[in-house]
C-alpha cells in the first residue's frame, strides 16, 4: 500500500553499496537543495566500508531523512522502483545514484518547471565528471526548454533521447508511477538499458513531458563502476533496449526511414559498448567467443551492420581483437567460424576446423582472414603451397578450393601439387584475370612439355578460354583434349570432341581430318 502523498512534497531515493568516497558529497547536494519540502529514502544494502555509518551520522541531523538498512548486498537496482511503491509519500519522485550529485537548485528548478507547465515528467541535462581526470564536460543539454506530447515526444525522439535513457537526472509524479506495472522489466533486471525501459513506460503514461535547458545532475565515471563489469546479461539489454524504442515509436506512428537509420547506430553503439565490455573482462577466452559468436549471429545484428559511421569500424576492430585472441587456442572452432562468416564473408570459407591453428601460426594468413582481405589471404596460402610448407599438417589445396570463387575452374580440384605446379596460373585464376592465365596456359601447352594432370589442365584451359571470351583459344583446347583422349586410346570419348570441332564449322580442316583418319584406325 503506497503511503499517503504530501503535496508538493519530493520523495527521493538513494541505494548505496561501498561508496563512501563519494556518498557524503551526494548526502550534502540533497540536504543542500533551496527547495527543502522532501523526504529523503536512503538505503543502506548491505555496506561494508563505513558508508552505513555515515548514512547513520546523517540522519541523525536530518529528520527529513528516512534510512533503511540490509545486512547484506542483496538488493537489485529495481528494488528502488518497488520501495517508490511502498514507502514514497511525496507528490513527486527522483532518484539520485550514490556516487552522483545534484546543483543546489535541482529540485527548485525541476518541480517549477513541472508545475508552471503542468507536466507529468520535467528533465534535465547532465554533466560528466571523469574521476579519473577530474574533468567534467556537458554531457546532454539543451539550448531552450522544450514540452511535447507523448506524440511530439517520440517525433523529437532521436533529438532528446539520451534525456530519459536514465531514471536519475528527472522529476515526476509519484501517483503516475506507482500505477504503472513494470514486473515484467524488473524481473530481467539487465544491466544495460533498464532504465530507459522504465523511463518509457512512464512517458507511455504521461500527458506532457518538460526538458529543462539546465545541467543540474553530476554524474560520476569512476574506473570500477559497476557499469564497466561484463555480465551475459548485457547483450540480452541490448537487444531489449533496441526493441523497446522501437515498439515506442512505433506506437505513435513515428518510426520512419530517418529513425531506423538512428535506431541502427543506437544499437550499433550498444554492441560496440558490450564488445568493449567482454574484451576487458575477465572471462576466459572460450567464454568471451561463445558470447561475441551470440552477439555477431543475433538477426539485429547485420542489421545494423549497414549503417555507415566510425562506431562501425570499432565494433569490428572489438571482434576481430577478441577473434584474434581465440585463433591462439582455448575457444570454440564452431564459435570462431561463426563470428568470422561476419567479419570475413569472404574469407571465411577457409577457416576450416582442422586448419585454425594455421592462422595462428602465420600472421599474415590471420591478419588477412580477420580483414577479409581475400587477396592476401588466397596469394599468401599459395605461397606456402610453393614453399612446400604446412603441406603436410594441411590441407592447403582444401583451403584454395574453398576461397575460388563459385563458377571459378579452381573449384574442381583441392590438389596442392595442383596449385603447386601451376602457382601462377592458379593465383591469376583466382583474381579473375583469365586472359593472363590463358597466356600462361597457352605457353605451357605449345612447349608440349608433360603436363602434371593434363587432362584437368585442359579442362581448366577449356573454362578459361571461355571465361576470356577467347573463341580461337577454345578451339586450341578442343584439339589439344582430341590428341589426349586419342593417345589414350579412349576412342568414344575423342569421336564426341571431333563431332563438336566439326559442329563449329572450325578452320583447322587438316588437323581435323588426320584426327578422323587416326580415329578410325583404332
């Protein structure tokens, strides 16, 4: 049963956990407000660096202050949305966190605001404090007070969202939020994005909403906060986080072209957020590719691949780091060629199983697979197969075969004495330069030298000439194939090749003929 609201009083919530380095000058910026009509619900969960004592030392001078202890540090950051309901008694609610503080006229401001404009919700700016710098700078603010409608809310959405991605740095009515029903968010109790989740259920609620053109709320960044702990949840309130504000704009009719585009580099930053998370974590190197493998394989994901800016480049840069770290042993091959088929589309095919500590080994051949930069990667692997190197722990034709292209004649085959003897052909097959190949092709059959696997060669040949578009070329190949199957004796087979040389209406007569006259005579 929520207690009984004072008017114009502000009910406000603080839950600390060991920060008592900071707790004193946030005690004092709301013991310190002009606006002196509040009660102050301060929560000690389960402290055990002597911010309880502090806290009791405060509110033994303060009356105003009503401080609720647990032995233990059990209580989840939604807890203070479930205390709002029981305990708070003022006509309006804001939150402040443990390690922050507020400008002496926070309150002042804000419910001012709120009541000359009638509005259910007043924001205001933040700024940072780096602790570790000691510098601040404005984080969010804005140049002139704004009121919307929920509708005029979510059309001003990408301007002034990062307002409501917090519950602190806000004032609203109590009554409003202790009707909303919110289980559903608390129970997940993610560790990135709940906040907004709420702040949007509230707004779905209001009638009018206010952001003050102030920065009245100081947030500290410390090295340690909590926020820059890896937790498996954090991709989970990623693709929470994405979803809900899209369902909101949705809702009021605003998700156009321009806001999908603005979603998709929301997201994308998340996921750059939560790469950055698991690079410096703790987890093991199994655990931190299991979890990219999720984050790069979610549908969302190449989704927002798509949208062009520099936070692209370093959510690639987290995976491939990560990746790199995996290719040295320890993580799943399953996960890594998962994460590679999106970072590498086209290398990818040749991170096979039994050959991922090949790039491990060889720099090159990984720098080149994590860049998908298939050129290097495809000449560096012939290279190895013309050193004659690995070629006994690989199978480096395998690797070859599955980086040519689908209609590529190099398809055919995972020889690697192949791709050994033929190295130049080869490598100019794979870059599509066919009229380069054929010339080479060409040069090796007019030697009439013995050829390694001629018969395939032909058959390349053949592919080649075609692929130049070089009819005179194709004709040659034809021959040539002719001779090979009547030096075989393969009679049926060489009598299908005159047909077809003869079906071309081919200028080479006499040769034709003394094919015919040494056919017969088998």
């Amino acid at each position: 049963m929520a207690a009984e609201r004072t008017s114009r009083m502000v009910t406000i919530y603080t839950q600390a956990y060991n920060t008592k380095p900071y707790l004193e000058q946030c005690i004092s910026s709301v013991l310190s407000q002009t606006y002196t009509n509040f009660e102050y619900i301060l929560v000690d969960n389960g402290c055990t660096d002597g911010s309880s004592e502090l806290m009791d030392a405060f509110a033994a001078r303060d009356p105003r202050i009503r401080l609720i202890h647990y032995r233990e540090n059990q209580l989840p950051r939604p807890l203070r949305f479930e205390l709002a309901r029981e305990y708070a008694a003022g006509a309006y609610y804001a939150v402040i966190d443990s390690d922050d503080w507020w400008d002496p006229d926070y309150l002042e401001r804000l419910v001012g605001f709120l009541e000359e404009n009638d509005l259910d919700i007043a924001l205001t700016g933040t700024a940072s404090y780096l602790e570790a710098s000691g510098r601040s700078y404005i984080l969010r603010k804005l140049d002139q007070r704004l009121v919307l409608t929920r509708a005029q809310f979510a059309q001003y959405y990408p301007q002034v969202w990062t307002f409501p991605s917090t519950f602190w740095g806000s004032v609203i009515k109590t009554g409003l939020f202790q009707a909303l029903e919110y289980a559903d968010i608390a129970e997940r109790n993610y560790p990135y994005g709940t906040d907004t989740m709420f702040m949007l259920r509230y707004i779905d609620s209001c009638g009018r909403i206010g952001i003050d053109n102030s920065a009245l709320y100081h947030y500290r960044i410390r090295p340690s906060s909590i926020s820059s702990k890896y937790s498996p949840l954090r991709f989970d309130g990623n693709i929470a986080y994405y979803e809900i504000i899209e369902s909101f704009l949705k809702r009021y009719q605003a998700l156009d072209s321009t806001k999908q585009e603005w979603l998709k580099n929301v997201h994308l930053h998340s996921m750059a957020e939560t790469l950055e998370a698991l690079e410096r974590s703790s987890l093991s190197v199994g655990e931190k590719m299991r979890e990219c493998a999720r984050i790069t394989s979610h549908p969302l994901t190449p989704m927002a691949l798509t949208y062009r800016d520099p936070i692209r480049d370093k959510w690639y840069d987290l995976v491939r780091s990560i990746t790199r770290q995996a290719l040295t042993g320890g993580a799943s091959a399953a996960d890594i060629c998962a994460v590679l088929k999106v970072i590498s589309p086209r290398c990818c095919a040749a991170a096979q199983t039994e050959c991922l500590d090949l790039f491990s080994r060889e720099a090159g051949l990984q720098a080149a697979l994590l860049k998908d930069d298939w050129d290097s990667l495809s000449g560096g692997i012939m290279e190895l197969i013309v050193q004659r190197k690995y070629t006994k722990q690989y199978s480096l034709g395998e690797l070859i075969h599955s980086l040519a292209p689908e209609n590529s004649p190099l398809r055919e085959t995972e020889d690697t004495r192949y791709f050994r003897e033929y190295a130049e052909i080869c490598l100019f097959i794979l870059c599509k330069n066919y009229p380069a190949a054929l010339d080479r092709m060409t040069e090796r059959l007019l030697r009439d030298e013995p050829l390694y696997r001629k018969e395939f060669f032909l058959q390349v040949y053949l592919s080649v000439s075609a692929l130049a578009g070089h009819p005179e070329a194709f004709v040659y190949g034809k021959f040539q194939m002719a001779w090979l199957l009547l030096e075989e004796k393969r009679a049926a087979e060489c009598r299908v090749l005159v047909e077809e040389l003869e079906d071309m209406g081919t200028s080479a007569g006499e040769e034709l003929s003394e094919l015919r006259r040494k056919l017969d005579m088998i």
